[in-house]
C-alpha cells in the first residue's frame, strides 16, 4: 500500500490552550499527521508513538501557578525538534535552566515581530511580520545554548533557539488567523526541520483505512446504524469498500426524521451504493411510546432506548456479528481525555451509545482520527453527494425535541411541512452551507390570527438559524428581512395550523441551539 501515513507524525502536548485544536487543524492542513496528548502522557507512550517532532501548546496558567501543568522533562533528552508555544515556550525556559517572570504590562492582541537573528523557522518569511500576543509572563533570560531570533517592543526575547538541539519557543502564536504568516511558520517547522513529508491527504487516509479494515474485520460481519447523516454515511461506505457484503447497515425510522429523509437514505444507500441495508419503518412505535410525554429528557431518554431495543432486535436477526461500526471523530476522543489528565469517561452521544457493552461487539471507529471537515473531504474522496456531506447536524431524538410539548403525528405533520419551507428558502438564498444549523420549532402556544375574515386561533412556529464552529458556542444568524418575510409568508399560507411564525435571536450561550 505504499507509505503509512501514520509513520510520519507530529505531538502535539495539550496543557489547556482554547487554541490547541487549531494548531491540529493547521498541521493536518499542512498535510502532515498529527495527534493531541494530554501534557502528562506517559514517556513510555510517547517513545511508542516514535514522533518525528513534538509541539508544547499553550495554556491559561502561568509556569509559577501551583499545580501548573508541566511535562516530563525527558522529552528534551528524546533528541527530536520541539517548537514551545506560548505557555510551552515558558515552559521549555524553566525546565531547560532559563527564567520566566511576571511581565509588567500583560501583552494581547496584535503586535509587530522583528527577526534580529536568521532562522530556519522563518525561512522566506519577511524580517517584520504582523503576530498574536496573549500572555502574562515573559521570557527575561534564554536557557543556555539558546539565542534570541527576535523581539516585539513588548518582549525583547519573543523567539528563542536552540540550533543545535533544534529547540523553538514562540512568545507568539502562530496557529491563529492573526499571525497571517503562522501557517509558513509551522510548516517550516515540520517540512525544513522536522523533516515531514506532506502525505497526510484524505486519499491517502482512504487507502490505509480500506486495507486496516480488510485485516482487522478478516471474514467477520459488521453492522452499522445508519443515520443519513455525515458521519454514519462516511463510514458506512469506507467499511463497504473494504468489506462488501460483510457489512450491514440498520437504518432506523423513527417517524422523528424531515421531510424526505428516511427516502434519500434508502435510494443513496440501497440503489446507488447497493450496500445490504435493513430499513425498519418503527414510526408507530416511537411515536405511542412518546404518547403524552412533554418533558425534553424524557422524550430524550424513550428515543435513545427505543432505538437501542430495535437495533438489537434487527442484528439479532443477521445471525453471528463480531463488530459494531461507529461514527466517532477526533474531537470526541480529544474530550474524552482532557489536558488535565487521562479520564475514563468517554462520551455517549452517539445514537449507538451503550450498544455495545449491551451486544458485546468490538467496535471499528474508522474516523477517530479526523476533524469534521477532514471528513467530508473524505466523503468527497468515495463520490457522496454533496446533499449528505453538507447536511446541517440533526439532533438524535429528531423531531421530537422541535416539538415543544406533546409529539403526535399532527404535530409532527404540522413542523416537517414548516421546516421544509425554512431549508428550501435558505439553500435558495445560498446559506445553507454557511449556517452551522436552521430549523423550525413548533412552540405549545396557540394565538390569535386572522385569514380571510375568519378569526383563527392555532400554532406558532419559532425559525432557529445559528453560525458555529463547532456547536460549543452560536450566534444567532442576522437573515436578510426579505428572506425572514418569504419564510414567514409561506409558513402561514402553505401550513394548514399556523398563523404566526417568530424568529429567535438568542447566542449560545446563555441559550442552547435546540430548544429542547
């Protein structure tokens, strides 16, 4: 299979930066694999995974604070290139024999770095560069065998060096927009001085991940719960390149799903991709079980456990499965051991949480190593539609948590209708990608209206849009009025029980994105 992308790899030590999986994203983006530890990894772990360079993130605490973060001092003896960022620069002075203090006057936001000395991290970069600041201590003395490359008017040692034992400490930070010429710089540090080769490419990744799941899965069956969405879609079809009909995928209908959706699942998956796929129509049940249930958590809890008693029921029928496939990503691992040290607590918001403690499968998890829209580059990689690698993120209790109140088939007939206007208004308007998500809630309120000359008194629809990164934090979208009224003017006379539709202008936080 040629080259393991997997032997060229960068670590990177998390001691608690709000930056440190932007400095992930811009070494992958650099075409170049690397992997988040906490700042405590073991040295045994860290001799295992062989790096050809190691990068010490930033963080909030100052080298001085008790119980700061500190690594193992023994990387310095590994005889491998270490660039300090922020935090990690002082860190790297204090272990190494330098001296950090306190600084005067605390140094943040843009500032202009000199280079008063060559260095192959600057490589074709100007002698004056525009950087990031954010910090409190300061660098007062090198540690010996280091000199200083440059200076902003605020601290006189801005970037250090070790030439020979190829040390790196940046008072800066690189991996922000704010440092425009930051990505040169950490591509130098991993081209020219750690010596990397740009392979990691999602090609690339596809290759690998075909022929490891081959090995891995032998003559075993797989099943997999698909959902339509990205993730599961993604998987799913990497698992059948590499295994054909050993795989099953289970793909639930809950009657919580938009318009249309549980239709696209059936015709990508079973027409266009002819992978073995088990549609069960379990519409019915979901919605008794939900029958008089208003509470978010409960509706939450019925839904989960409901999907987990038909998944089960349907592998059982397949006969004998080694594996479970699932849609995890790398920033769901990356919380699940935090900088504060290894945590055995791993998330569960998949739709497959708990299935497999229950159903004693071994898992395949062939997307733990990549970011979202690593992701979809893959998808893009094995020919799926651009309508499922750019599906907005879709609550696993569906519908039912848009439902404010009681969830029954008019209800749920009454806010498909009403959400299909929002998304096809949206995309009209050529929003739908950069809106992280939008959406109809139907609220458990009636008001007064007028149609005709008729009195009404029905339901009120609530429009969700919000921009994110990432879903930890929104603000709400600021559509164009022209776009809210045609929304609102096809709600009200296309959606037989509405006569009143209000848009939501509320960030996350203090509110959440869902209502529910």
């Amino acid at each position: 299979m040629g080259k393991n992308i997997h032997q060229e790899k960068v670590l990177i030590l998390d001691f608690g930066s709000q930056y440190t999986q932007l400095i992930a994203r811009r070494v992958r983006d650099s075409k170049v694999y690397c992997e988040i530890h906490p700042y405590n990894i073991a040295i045994k772990a860290i001799k295992g995974l062989k790096p050809k360079g190691i990068i010490l993130s930033g963080g909030p605490s100052s080298i001085y604070d008790p119980g700061a973060p500190i690594c193992d001092k023994e990387i310095f003896h590994f005889g491998i290139p270490i660039l300090g960022i922020c935090y990690g620069m002082q860190l790297m002075t204090h272990l190494l024999g330098g001296e950090v203090a306190s600084s005067v006057r605390r140094e943040y936001g843009r500032a202009e770095f000199y280079i008063d000395t060559p260095s192959t991290l600057f490589k074709e970069i100007d002698k004056q560069i525009t950087v990031w600041m954010s910090h409190g201590d300061r660098i007062e003395s090198v540690p010996a065998g280091f000199h200083i490359v440059g200076h902003t008017e605020n601290s006189k040692i801005a970037v250090m060096e070790n030439s020979e034992l190829q040390f790196f400490g940046l008072q800066f930070h690189p991996e922000v927009i704010h440092t425009p010429r930051g990505t040169d710089i950490l591509k130098n540090f991993l081209y020219e001085i750690c010596g990397c080769a740009p392979i990691w490419t999602m090609r690339s990744f596809a290759e690998y991940s075909i022929e490891g799941i081959k090995e891995t899965v032998r003559d075993g069956k797989v099943i997999c719960a698909l959902s339509g969405g990205v993730d599961s879609s993604v998987v799913a079809l990497l698992i059948h390149k590499a295994i054909g009909d050993q795989l099953t995928c289970i793909f639930v209908d809950n009657g919580l799903l938009r318009e249309g959706e549980a239709e696209a699942v059936i015709s990508t998956f079973e027409r266009n991709f002819h992978i073995n796929l088990i549609h069960v129509n379990a519409r019915k049940r979901f919605t008794d079980r939900l029958k008089s249930i208003e509470d978010p958590e409960e509706k939450r809890k019925i839904v989960g456990k409901e999907f987990i008693e038909v998944f089960e029921e349907e592998a059982r029928k397949i006969g004998e499965i080694a594996y479970l496939a699932q849609g995890t990503l790398y920033p769901d691992v990356i919380e699940s051991v935090s900088f504060k040290g290894p945590s055995a607590t791993i998330k569960s918001h998949h739709n497959v949480g708990g299935l497999p403690e229950v159903m004693n499968l071994k898992l395949i998890e062939p997307l733990r190593e990549l970011f979202k829209d690593e992701v979809r580059l893959l998808g893009k990689e094995l020919d799926i539609s651009d309508n499922i690698l750019w599906r907005q993120p879709f609550p696993g209790p569906g519908l039912s948590i848009r439902i404010l109140g009681e969830v029954t088939e008019e209800r749920l007939e009454i806010l498909r209708k009403a959400d299909t206007i929002v998304l096809e208004e949206i995309k009209k308007g050529g929003l739908y990608r950069e809106i992280w998500q939008s959406f109809a809630v139907l609220l458990p309120v009636k008001t007064v209206g007028v149609m005709g000359d008729e009195r009404t008194y029905e339901n009120v629809v609530g429009i969700r849009a919000v921009t994110s990164k990432d879903g930890m934090t929104a603000d709400w979208v600021r559509l164009p009025y022209d776009l809210l009224g045609i929304i609102s003017n096809r709600i009200i006379n296309e959606v037989k029980g509405i006569n009143r539709v209000v848009y939501d202008i509320s960030s996350k936080p203090p509110s959440t994105i869902e209502w529910e």
